[in-house]
C-alpha cells in the first residue's frame, strides 16, 4: 500500500469522526430523542419555507401512479 492511499484512508477516517461528532452534539442538543430532533426540524420548516427544496415527482413517498 502506498503512503499517498494511507494518507487519504487516514483523512476519510478524520472526516468520518468528525461527521460523528458533529451528529453527536446535535443528538445530545435533543436528548437524544429522535422525535424531538424531528419536530425541531419541522418548525424551522415552517418559519424557513424559503429554504427548503422540494423532492422530485418521481422520489416522493406514496405517490399513486395512473398508467
């Protein structure tokens, strides 16, 4: 194995324990309850509707086809 693919293996598993963290601290902001995080995300939908983008027609959940 070269150093150059360690060095990247090494910066992906940097990147990874830092997403982790980052996710750990929001989960912990929650309790780490996933039903308050979830209605948390909900109300900044509401006050940001600007923001959010809407799924494709094809990848939105339940949608009923008529061919």
């Amino acid at each position: 194995m070269s150093q150059e693919l360690d060095t990247s293996i090494d910066q992906g598993e940097e990147e990874i324990a830092a997403i982790r963290e980052v996710r750990h601290r929001i989960s912990e902001q929650f309790g780490h309850d996933p039903y308050r995080l979830v209605a948390h995300l909900i109300e900044l939908q509401k006050e940001h509707p600007e923001k959010l983008v809407s799924a494709p027609e094809e990848e939105v959940v339940g949608k009923t086809t008529t061919e």
